[in-house]
C-alpha cells in the first residue's frame, strides 16, 4: 500500500532524487527497463485502470487460458520432420519440376532430394513423425500438426517477425502483447509476457516487444540466446533485489520516486512512457515476492527433471526452457516464448545438424506436453511448435536446403485444437501449401480464438487508426478446433 506524503516525511533517512533513481534502477534491472524508456509513444492504455495488467474478461468463452510457444529459431525443414513426401523419394535427384517461387538463394536451383529420415506413425490417430522426433512422436494423439503454414518472408528478419508480429516490414506489437493487452495477467506479481532465452539476432527485441501497445505488455527477456542456462539461473534472483536495502528501505524508495514521477508527468499532462516506467518499477518490487521461487527448479522432483532431460548435457538446457515455462504458466504467466537460437538454418550439412538439433528439443518438448497432460494444465494450455519457414524439396550445396515460407509445417496441442489431427497439405514435393491454406495472419486469427478474443476488435488506437494483429486480414481455421 501506497504511503502518504505526510508519512514519509516522517522517515529519519533522506534521499536525493538522484539516488532514488539510481538505486530503483540497478535494483530492477532484471525487467530490461531500457525498451520499456524507449521514446515510442502510447505507452499507456487509454482507460485509465491503474493496472493495465488487470484481468480482464475475452470476448467469447476461452478454450485456451495459456499460451507456450515453443519457437526453432532457423527454420526445420517439414519435408523432414512432419510432412513425408513420396515423390520425393521416387524422383530423388531429378529437376525442380515446377518454376522455383522468390527464393533465398539466387543461384540455380539443385536437383530434388528426398527426406533424409524414415517416417513412422504414431499413437491411434496414425500421423507420420520422422525419425527425427521419437519422443515427440509418442506425443502424436496429443498434436494437431498443420501442414499448410504460408508466410511472405524468404529472409530471416522478415519472417520472424511476421511470425511474432503479423508485419515482416514494419514494427509491430508481439503477438504475446497483444494476448496479454486483451486479456491482461492472472498474476499481478508476475510478468504477464516472458521470453525465454530469446534471439537477439532478426528483429530481436521486436520479436517481443509491444511497439506503440502500453509498455506494460512487452515480454519480459530472461536471459538471451547467446547464454548458457548455468549463466542465467541465478539471474532472475539477483537482479530483483536491490542489495544493501530492507524491504521498508525499497518500498520507501519506490514510493518516493513514484511521488517524483507523477509530479513530472502531471506538469507534462500525464507522460505515456513515464507512466510504464512507474508500472514496471512497481511490478520488479512485487515480483521479489514470487519471482525468485518460480525460478528454483530444485525444488521439482528428480523424476520430473529427468522427463525434462535436465540430467542430460544435450537436453539441459530446452529442457530447462521447456520446464521454467510449466512453472510459469501454472503460476498465472499468460504467454511464455521459449527459443531454441539459432540452429535450424541449414543450407548445407542438413543430415547432421538437423540431428543434433533435434536430440536437444526432443526429449523436453514431450516431457513438456506429457507434464501439462498429467497436471490438467494441456486442456487450457496451448502448446504451439514452429519455425519461421520450412525448406526446400530441393537440395541446396549437395546437403542442405534453402528458405522456403511457401508451404511448411507447425504444430500445436492443447488450447482447444483437435488432438491427433493432420490440417491442410503441400503439393506431392512439399513446395507449396495446396490446402486449407494457413496464413500467418490466419494463424494469428486462430490463436486468439482459441483465447477467446476476436482478432477483428482487438484493435488499437495509434496514429489516426485501429491497428490489429492480423491487419486487415485473417481467417480462424475452425477445423482444427475440437
């Protein structure tokens, strides 16, 4: 609770403003304050409600009250993983058979080259998962794998961002900010939006930012992509608490300086970013209550760790991601962004990095979806896998494959989706997406059905119009709904 002027006058220990500042600020680093002082405008929501992460109602019935996007960072190739292709394997070798689409690589275009795994089917409902993914594949009654993922983007940057934004060429709120700016957080001591070990390369923070959304929905970033787990477990802890200071001590800075910054933004009619700044001061001391347990994964039982693939090398550190992002949603975090960077881009080696790749998210990604199962939590928690593109049927340096966003493979489990369903197909060599075509804009569509929101009235008022998610455009495929 706030004290009175009266009341803090009171306190024997004076501080500067300028120590105020710099104690709050080292104190509550960990919230990455820097993107939320950014110089973008509209960084406070237009209603006026005190805590812009508030709880707040959807728009119909929610299917889905979680998301976990588990991202691979590169792009899988489909034709390898999730989408087997006959053809391919009866004309291994032969010419491209169709005319090559906008590719990224502008030389010639090589010969076709088959999957490089063995499919096999899985569970009751029989989808084919390769070789690749075994752990996964025990999962396959669980999935609703969508073959005709379509995007604009045949480079990195272009497509992540259309993937987290809706935009492959402007900056655009993140899709957790968005979900998040509809729905608000169930835990007013946590962040709603977390970003686990994010990229820092193609679009970076964009990639979880909330552009011209209040700054209270940005992601929170724990860690990056180019830290070990052992170099950021303890970080979270750290960098909440403001070293040398009693909880009274803080809560007294926090209230002084909260005083200081409302002076300044009434004198400037109410500062948009100044009042994120103060919401983001508020929430780091909140989250010294709850933080720091949420992160001891000790505390999880060596069984629990070892269906992550904790206690293996390889798996430690996605299964870390995968583990932290079940303990973050079952404490009330809306949307976690976990990322396996960057590894998955393979224009040459393909058979050995691909496999390497996939012995590190294996194990955790099932252990993850089997945790959810055996806790109630998968029902209302949507899993989502994905790239930002898929590959090429055709080889590119003998052993790899090129950027192809024209037609690739994602999935996702829980939140509503049909389990042990297969949603759209590529043409016979996996180029392009022939039907039930999704579009990134219709995926975003979907995912916000499933959270119960119309992605046609999410809007935001910015710069003399609504702006959405999906843009202008945007199909739910009701089909993958159960």
């Amino acid at each position: 609770m706030r004290r009175k002027d009266s009341e803090n006058s009171r306190l024997s220990r004076s501080f500067s403003r300028r120590e105020i500042l710099r104690g709050a600020a080292c104190g509550f680093g960990f919230l990455s304050l820097a993107g939320l002082a950014g110089g973008e405008p509209g960084l406070l929501g237009t209603s006026g409600e005190s805590n812009p992460l508030a709880p707040r109602p959807p728009h119909f019935p929610a299917r889905a009250k979680r998301v976990i996007f588990l991202f691979m960072h590169g792009g899988p190739s489909s034709i390898d993983t999730f989408d087997p292709k006959p053809r391919l394997i009866r004309d291994h070798g032969k010419p491209l058979p169709i005319n090559r689409p906008l590719a990224f690589d502008d030389e010639e275009a090589g010969p076709l080259m088959k999957p490089l795994w063995d499919f096999k089917q899985y569970g009751e409902s029989g989808i084919p998962v390769s070789d690749l993914f075994p752990h996964v594949g025990s999962r396959a009654d669980d999935l609703c794998v969508i073959r005709s993922m379509v995007g604009e983007g045949v480079d990195h940057g272009a497509a992540l961002l259309q993937t987290f934004t809706g935009s492959s060429t402007f900056t655009r709120p993140s899709m957790g900010s968005w979900v998040v700016y509809g729905l608000g957080s169930r835990n007013r001591n946590l962040p709603g939006f977390i970003a686990l070990k994010p990229s820092l390369a193609h679009g970076g923070a964009k990639n979880w930012g909330s552009a011209f959304l209040p700054g209270s929905y940005q992601g929170t970033a724990i860690g990056h992509a180019g830290l070990k787990v052992a170099d950021i477990e303890d970080e979270p802890i750290a960098y909440l608490k403001n070293k040398g200071f009693s909880p009274d001590e803080q809560r007294f800075e926090l209230d002084m300086l909260r005083n200081i910054n409302r002076r300044h933004s009434a004198m400037r009619n109410a500062d948009p970013q100044l009042e994120a700044r103060i919401e983001a001061f508020e929430l780091a001391f909140r989250m010294q209550v709850e933080a720091p347990e949420a992160f001891e994964l000790e505390k999880e039982s060596e069984i629990t760790k070892k269906l992550y693939g904790l206690d293996e090398e390889v798996t430690r550190d996605f299964g870390w991601q995968c583990l932290m992002a079940r303990r973050l949603v079952e404490r009330g975090v809306r949307f976690v962004q976990c990322t396996h960077s960057y590894k998955w881009d393979q224009h040459s080696d393909l058979f050995e990095k691909h496999s390497a790749n996939a012995k590190e998210v294996d194990k955790p990604m099932a252990g993850l979806l089997t945790d959810l199962k055996g806790r109630g939590l998968l029902k209302d928690t949507l899993v989502i896998w994905a790239g930002e593109f898929g590959r090429t049927p055709v080889s590119q340096d003998e052993n790899g494959r090129d950027h192809n966003p024209y037609g690739y493979s994602i999935w996702m489990a829980g939140g509503g989706v049909k389990p042990g369903f297969i949603y759209g197909a590529t043409d016979e060599i996996g180029y392009h997406a022939v039907e039930d075509r999704m579009h990134i804009h219709d995926f975003h569509a979907t995912v916000l059905h499933l959270l119960g929101l119309d992605h046609e009235k999410l809007t935001f008022r910015f710069s003399g119009r609504d702006f959405r998610l999906t843009d202008v455009a945007g199909v739910v495929a009701k089909k993958i709904i159960a």
